[in-house]
C-alpha cells in the first residue's frame, strides 16, 4: 500500500450508514463539506434497522442540503443483534423527528455503481455486511474502489465485548471478508475515536445558533446522547466515532497512521469480532490504522462541520 492511500482524494464518496446519532454528525459534515464529493449512499443494518436507517438517511441528507444525493437501502440483514436503542433512541436520532420523505422503490445499489465508469472510494460508518455482499456480487468494482475508509475496530478493547467494537462484532465475518480484500484500507478504530469528544461548551455553541433547523436538530441529537454518557461513564459530552473518519479523510494531517495486516476473529470464541493487527515486517499491508490523533485539532474540524463553515 502506498502513502497515496492516506491523501484526499478527489473521488467521490459512497457512503455506507447506519443513522445513529454519530452517523448523522458525520453526514452533516460530509453533505456540508467544500472539500468532499457525495456520490450516493445506503442505509444498513446496524444501529437501527436498514429500513429506518434508510429513512433516517434520506431524512438527513434533505436536511443537509443534500436531497438529490441517490439513496439505497440495503437489502442484506445482519446476523441477530440487539438494536443500541439505550444510545441512539428507538428512531436512531436521539427521539429528534426530522421530515423524511416517502422513498420510491429500490434502486438496484450494485447496477448504479457498476454503472460508473470512474473510481469512487467507499467510507463505512456501520457494520460492513452490506460492502462485504457488493464486494462478493459485482467483483470488477473492486478496480474502481481507490479506498475504503471505515470506522470500526478496536485494538486494545471493544465496546460491545471486552474484544470487539460494535461494527465489527455485528458480522465478524463480513468484516474479515472486507479486510482480505485488495482494496487499500484506512482503519478509524475505536481506540482513537474515544479519545475525540465534544462537550458542555460544544453543546452551548450550537444552541447559540438561532433560528437554524440543522443546529437545532443537532442539538437534540447531542443532548440524547450526552445524557446516555453521562449515566453510563458520568462525562457529559460524546465521543466522535464517525465524525472522526469524516475528519481522516479531510484532514489526514490530523492523525498519525501506521500500516498495518488487519484480520478479524471469526472463531465462536469470547474473543469473536476482535480486530487483530499484525506490524511485523515483511507482511503485506493490507490496512492504514489510526494510532494517533491530534484530539483538539480534530474537534475544532468536526465544530467548524457541524456549524456549517
């Protein structure tokens, strides 16, 4: 893999997402971006269903200002799960209702992006079986894929399991599918994502802003999820898990990467869902991993995004 891998490019972004509080800071700051192209983007299982992260979506992207993005849902259903409703709400949005309009259909996902004759990258902010089912139906896209950058993975501890992070654990196998492929990868792992939060004063700044329907939305959204924070760890704030891998591509500046053989345990094992990591020379790299992250300058990028500058 070469230091190419880590530069912005200019291909336009497919998204795959599964709204989720963090997923719509993420996608406000995507839709709203100067630097980043939106392609289309599809709705997956994960924090809630396909079918309500779809509308959520679509939902979202309207309010971003970004309605005629093209919107999918996947069709592909993880293995059982329980929803986080304790962190996202029943709806994903933190119980903050949003106008979301009547989808049409199903757009064939896979015939609209072999229907593009030039490379696009790939940014995953949920569990990776739907990209795992794309990668398996239509191979010869994997030429046109100049990356995928994802949010998952935790290398010193997970969050749903002593081992494994929540994207990850959701479809072990998918995950490990994705890595194996060829495709250049850029990991967002879980163990720097903690470590880039907003707070109180981030909250108030947004609450500041009068008479704007994104800020005011937002606001509800962060204030469901500070809630469910503090009650969990006492921090009234949120950590940025997917709005970090927005930032990672943005401003790859801001973190520190090191190469890396990325594999995920599929055993029935306790361990199932870890994301494993193997440095040692002479392997072929198939990932770029987040070790390192400039915490205050990454939160300053994800205000200035959610604000709309």
């Amino acid at each position: 893999m070469s230091q190419k891998s880590l530069s912005s490019v200019d291909e336009p972004i497919f998204v795959f997402t599964d709204p989720g509080i963090d997923d719509a800071l993420a996608l406000a700051i995507l839709a709203r971006s100067k630097k980043l192209r939106l392609l289309g983007a599809c709705g997956v299982d994960g924090n809630v269903s396909s079918r309500i992260a779809t509308v959520n979506l679509a939902g979202l992207l309207r309010l971003f200002g970004a309605k005629d993005t093209p919107v999918f849902q996947s069709l592909v259903d993880d293995p059982v799960h329980e929803y986080p409703t304790h962190v996202h709400a029943k709806n994903g949005l933190g119980d903050i209702r949003i106008n979301q309009p009547r989808l049409q259909g199903k757009p064939d996902l896979a015939e609209f992006l072999r229907s593009r004759r030039s490379s696009f990258q790939i940014l995953s902010l949920g569990p990776l079986t739907t990209v795992a089912d794309l990668l398996k139906q239509a191979p010869g896209l994997t030429k046109r894929i100049s990356r995928i950058v994802l949010m998952g993975g935790g290398f010193a501890r997970g969050n749903v399991t002593p081992y494994a992070e929540f994207n990850i654990y959701t479809n072990p196998e998918a995950a490990d599918a994705v890595f194996r492929s060829s495709i250049p990868k850029i990991v967002v792992p879980l163990d720097v994502t903690e470590r880039v939060k907003l707070e109180a004063s981030d909250l108030k700044t947004l609450e500041q802003i009068k008479r704007n329907k994104v800020a005011k939305a937002l606001t509800g959204m962060l204030l469901f999820y500070f809630n469910f924070e503090k009650k969990e760890s006492g921090l009234f704030g949120g950590y940025m898990h997917d709005p970090s891998a927005v930032v990672a591509i943005t401003n790859p500046e801001l973190f520190r990467f090191r190469q890396a053989v990325v594999c995920v345990d599929t055993s029935s094992d306790e361990t199932r869902g870890r994301t494993v990591a193997k440095f040692s020379r002479g392997r072929k790299a198939n990932s770029w991993i987040v070790l390192g992250v400039n915490e205050e300058a990454v939160r300053s990028v994800i205000m200035q995004g959610l604000i709309g500058k």
